[in-house]
C-alpha cells in the first residue's frame, strides 16, 4: 500500500528529480498545493503570487521501503530551512517551504525531524508543516523537466543528487556486516571514490585519544587527543564541523600540507562519540550545509 507526502522545496524541478531517485518512491510529480482556488491554476497565475500556492512535488512511496522521517529528513537536505519564500535564485511565496501531509499518523513523526532541524540549526524554521488543503497538477512541460533539458536550471546543488545515491549505495553495501572495522573499511572507501576527496577516513576514539581508523588517502597522524585539532574538537563538542580553511582553524593539526579544507563529522552510538568521519579536500572552501547533511546521515550508517 503506497503513501503520499507533499514537499514545496522552492522551485519544483530540482526537487522532482531529486525525489524521484530516492529508493521506495514510486512517484513523484510536479505541481500547486495549498492554494485559494478550487480550481487548477496555470504557472502563469501561480507566478503572480496571488493564489497562495506553492510549487511542490508529491512524492508517493512505499513504507515498507522508506519511511516519512526519512523522506523528510532528505527533504531538508535540499533546502535552506532558515531562508523565507526564497530558495536559491527564486524568491516568492509561490518558493516557500513546506511538508504537506495527509494522514494523521505522520503527524508525530514529521515533527521530530522539525524539532530536531530546528535544535541543530539553534533558530526558527521557515518551513511550513501543514496539512494537505489542495493540490494539482502542474503542465505537462513541467513534468520530468530536467529529464527533457539535462542543461535546464536546478536550484539544488548538483552534489546533492551524487550523494543521495551514495548515501542509497552505502546502506545497501554494508548490510547487516557487523564489524566495525570492516564497516569503516568500506564506507571510506565508497565515499572517497564517489566524491574524489583528498582524504577520506576514520579515527576511533581509544581512551582519551582518537586512533587512526580505516581510511582512503596519503598517509596521516595515527593519533589526535581530545579537544585538539578539528577532530578533536569535534569529538569534544559532539558536532560537526564545517571548517572552510584549515589555516585558520586554532590548533589545526596539519596531517598535510595539502588539506585546505575539512569536514569532521562524529559518529555516535548511545548517545556517545564513538569514532569521527573526517574528509580533507586540497580546495578552500570545499565544504558546507550540504556535505554536512549527507555526510551525518551516511555516518548514522554505522
């Protein structure tokens, strides 16, 4: 039996695509939801601003597959939950944000993942979270647009659609392995190799020290203490961290002089750091939101 949720995501194309790659989607269409009219407006009149709809995607779905946390959850991925009525280049109420849902049961579910978005980013959400008053269909034209022009405009960055299919890939290629070494193995390993990053690995948190784990790149530092460097750090504070210039991070600790920038993302078990993913790139400013949300979600594999 298949479900629905609706997601106004800014402009409907990107987001279409990205949904309708997800595994366990069977469906995903463009088109107006939560508007005044009865009746289906055109794009044109959506445009205006003076309907109150919102260009959103309905996404159907297995649940035996994928479940509404989930789908929320990589909805907020491809967002800026604190941006209103704007999205990328698009600004308008027609590109607000929201979850539009049909079934009562989602409720409690949808609005753990708000509550945690909205701890995470430490700030109101400008998303809306409402239920589903109408909805209709866009044209044709919009349908499958970027299937019809692979050059047309996307406001979701392209790295986003690379890492959904990895963060697909991942569960699936580890399965129900239980070692964890072998596990860390094989994540540094799909990951470095879809991503092409300077250095890709894992420290385990030994004692007071993080030992240097499985990894993918030039040799490193086989160990960092707590608080030290941007590891460190991150296993102190039990976050990640987006650091766009290693240089100026206090304390970095240069396991190369050719990591420019880094992301350390920690992976907990129990409520407690028991390792940290950290990714190094030889670019400045390599790394942001978006990494981040895709890479926490890959870690939560472990």
């Amino acid at each position: 039996m298949y479900k629905e949720l609706y997601f106004a995501a800014g402009c409907f194309w990107g987001a279409r695509h990205f949904f309708a790659d997800v595994d366990g989607v069977s469906e995903a269409v463009c088109g107006y939801a939560n508007g005044q009219s009865d009746s289906p407006p055109s794009y044109e009149e959506v445009y205006t601003d003076m309907t109150g709809f919102a260009e959103t995607v309905r996404v159907k779905y297995n649940p035996g597959k994928i479940n509404p946390e989930t789908l929320v959850r990589l909805f907020f991925t491809i967002i800026d939950p604190l941006s209103l009525n704007r999205q990328g280049e698009d600004s308008g109420t027609r590109y607000r944000t929201g979850v539009y849902y049909t079934s009562a049961e989602d409720i409690p579910l949808i609005e753990a993942v708000f509550k945690a978005m909205e701890a995470k980013f430490g700030a109101p959400l400008a998303v809306e979270l409402l239920p589903l008053n109408n909805f209709f269909l866009a044209e044709e034209r919009h349908q499958n647009y970027l299937e019809k022009h692979p050059e047309g405009y996307c406001h979701i960055p392209l790295k986003s659609f690379r890492y959904l299919r990895l963060w697909q890939d991942v569960r699936l290629f580890l399965g129900d392995e239980e070692d964890p070494v072998a596990r860390m193995a094989n994540m540094a390993a799909l990951i470095h190799g879809r991503m092409k990053f300077f250095w890709t690995g894992f420290y385990r948190v030994t004692g007071k020290q993080l030992v240097l784990g499985p990894f993918q790149g030039p040799e490193a530092c086989f160990r960092i203490g707590y608080g030290k460097g941007v590891c460190g750090s991150a296993w102190k504070e039990g976050k990640t961290l987006v650091v766009p210039d290693v240089e100026e991070f206090p304390g970095h600790i240069a396991c190369s002089s050719e990591s420019k920038s880094e992301i350390v993302v920690p992976v907990i078990r129990n409520g407690e750091v028991v390792a940290v993913l950290d990714i190094d790139s030889q670019f400045i400013g390599n790394f942001d939101q978006t990494d981040a949300a895709f890479l926490e979600m890959i870690a939560e594999i472990l």
